[in-house]
C-alpha cells in the first residue's frame, strides 16, 4: 500500500482506525504533540486491543488500521498482532515510527547489497553498516502494509538522518512500502527544501513525503505557531479529521484526531464513540457513521454549524468550537433537523466524494503543506520553483 493510496481515503467516514499503542518513546523530540517519553506508561490494554481488532470481519472493517504512538515499535509483538489479526479480515495496515531503532552512531556511504535478500542498496547512506534491525521489530514491520518513518529538524537530533535512510533501504529491501512523515514551518522553510532534495536524491523519487506543518501541541504548545487562520463561519469548512476512529491512550475511542481531544477529559459527548473494552469495531462505526453531527461536521465544519444553528457566537479556535459544541443544545438540534436518517448520510457521503476529488494530493492541501503536495505520491516534484527560491 503506497502513501498516496493511504492518504486519499482520509475524507471517507470509518474508512480508517487509528490506534495510539502507547504514548512511550526513547525520544524526547521538541515539537512531539503528545508529549512522549521514555517513562510515560499511558497505553491502552493490550488483549482489550487485540479483541477489538479481532472484532473486524470482513463485511465490517475498517479499509486502513495506523498504528502509531508514542512509539508503537516498543512493543513490537502487539504491533505484529493487531497487524496479522486486521489483514486476517481484509484491512491493510501501516506503521509510523520515530527511528529510535535505526540509531548506529556511526556509518559509511556507498552502495552495498543486503545480505539476506540479494538486493542492492542504492544511495549514499545505502551501505549495511547501521541497517541492521532487531529481529522482533523487523519482524513487527514485516507484518505491515506500509512503514512510514517521521523525519524532521527535532527528529534528527535524536536520529541522524543518515541512520534512518539506511534503516529505509533495509526495509525496502524487505519488500514493505515505505514513506517519510517530515515536519517543518511551512512552505519557506529552508530545512524542508534541503530535506526534500536530501530524500530525492537519495531514493530517486521513489520514496514519498507527507508533509506537515508543526501545530502547537504537546511540547510544541509553547512556541509553535498556528498553521493557518481559522474559517469564515460564513463559509463551510468541512473537517475531515472527523472521519476515522482514534483509539486513544487510555482505551477511550474518540471521532477525532486533534490532540487536545484525544488527551482531554471528559470527552465531549458528541466525539465519544466508546471504549475498546467495551465495544466492538461494528459499534464504534455505526456511532461514527449515524451521528447527525459528526456528520455535519464532515460536511461544514463546526465553525459553519455553531453559526448556523448553535445559541451564542462560535467559540474561540476551529477545533475549540467544535469542543464548545458538546454543550450547545441548539446547534445539537440543527444538525439533527439536516443531517438525520438516509438524507444526512447521503450529505456525508457527497462529502466525502467531493473531498477526495483531488485525491491524496488534494487532501495535504487542505490539512498538511500545501506547497509539498504534490510529494505525497512517489515522483512529485519537489517544491514549486518559485517557493523553493524563496526557500534558500
């Protein structure tokens, strides 16, 4: 499963699950937005996880399970497990990882073949010094459709990029899809542009980017910036991060993925979809499909639906609105009166089409770089030459 295929579902309603398996990390990255290190034990039940995922069937899963944390390689046995147990019921599954395994402290360029498979090594850091893997974590992204490992300025000063680009081609080699998450300030960021020649040059163009812009979250809150400015609530914004699932980390499974929602308690009724020892995956959708307002939300966003029908002005923030929502009885009415019964979903789906219309592309647009889009499918260019002057 490449990137691109991945991405592009992110407008369809249950379409994708996310699974935080533990907010724990070697690392302690300036911009994490979950705030993870080493001796945080927040982490949902692991045989609680296993039971949710086992209860996928083919009729009823979700196309796309993200494991993700934290770092989900530190438990590289239950990441193979929710893997084999959701591609048993026809998911495909990908992994997004920190690198902490990839660190060698030494290397070499060149090129070299891998030992076990014959394959060549191509790139200067494509050499087998520091791409050795331990066995049950090789074993765990084996298990995967997809690896993605996150790279960036914070990143780098726990991992040398050379060590993740060897880490890379050993995963390559492997026959696992593999894609780079990078974060940076924005489009004149002149990290992102020698980043994104870095990994073009070293891969040929075949290992796509998705790129994201640091939001003030976790340790990042005290000193990044807002991506962007919030919508008019004239217009309709849809919010597609109102689309998949989020198994949070402590079991609660939450209709978004806005890291104040995951981690704040309580959860706003109207973006609680239960707990996974409680539910089982048939539940948690039906709850995230039949919502009259997350529907809503999907088709105009909350700050559009707090304008329209809610009691007072909208609150604060994009995603602080849709917060302050939970407690507007009006806005709560409205979205019923549009969007129940077969008419508010068939407004969910029209939707949903009508955001993937521009495909994986189109989705960073909205809700990543937009002026690296174009890189989330294998052999985009880079960065449009204009910005990419300004950039140096």
């Amino acid at each position: 499963m490449e990137l691109a295929e991945l991405v592009a579902r992110r407008p369809f309603p249950a379409a994708g699950l996310l699974i935080g398996l533990t907010r724990r990390c070697p690392l302690r990255c300036a911009h994490c937005s979950t705030g993870s290190d080493l001796f945080t034990r927040q982490e949902p039940d692991g045989g609680q996880l296993e039971r949710f995922v086992g209860s996928f069937t083919e009729e009823n899963r979700p196309d796309v399970v993200m494991l993700t944390g934290g770092e989900p390689l530190l438990l590289p046995a239950l990441a193979e497990r929710l893997s084999t147990l959701a591609r048993r019921a026809g998911s495909r599954t990908a992994l997004l990882s920190g690198m902490f395994f990839a660190r060698s402290g030494s290397g070499r360029s060149g090129s070299a073949r891998d030992g076990s498979t014959g394959r060549r090594l191509s790139g200067r850091y494509g050499g087998r010094r520091g791409a050795a893997i331990p066995p049950a974590i090789l074993r765990a992204i084996r298990s995967v459709d997809h690896f993605s490992a996150s790279l960036d300025v914070h990143h780098e000063r726990e991992v040398p990029r050379a060590d993740v680009f060897r880490a890379l081609h050993r995963i390559r080699a492997e026959g696992v899809a593999v894609s780079l998450h990078l974060t940076g300030t924005g489009a004149a960021d002149p990290y992102l542009a020698g980043l994104t020649r870095a990994v073009e040059e070293e891969f040929g163009g075949q290992v796509p980017c998705l790129v994201n812009e640091v939001r003030p979250f976790g340790r990042a809150a005290s000193w990044a910036r807002p991506a962007r400015s919030g919508p008019d609530p004239a217009a309709a914004s849809p919010c597609s991060m109102a689309a998949w699932p989020v198994v949070a980390f402590d079991g609660r499974v939450l209709a978004c993925c806005n890291q104040d929602t995951v981690d704040r308690r309580p959860v706003p009724a109207h973006l609680d979809l239960g707990h996974i020892g409680a539910d089982d995956w048939a539940t948690v959708r039906r709850r995230a499909l039949e919502s009259p307002v997350l529907r809503m939300l999907r088709t105009v966003g909350p700050t559009h639906l707090a304008a329209r029908y809610g009691s007072g002005p909208p609150a604060g923030s994009y995603c602080g609105g849709c917060r302050a929502l939970g407690g507007d009885e009006a806005a709560m009415a409205g979205a019923q009166a549009v969007a129940g019964g077969a008419a508010g979903a068939l407004l969910d789906l029209t939707a949903a089409v009508r955001g993937s219309r521009e495909g994986a592309q189109g989705v960073v647009r909205r809700h990543g770089c937009a002026a690296y889009a174009p890189l989330v499918v294998a052999g985009g260019p880079a960065l449009p030459e204009s910005e990419a002057e300004e950039a140096r």
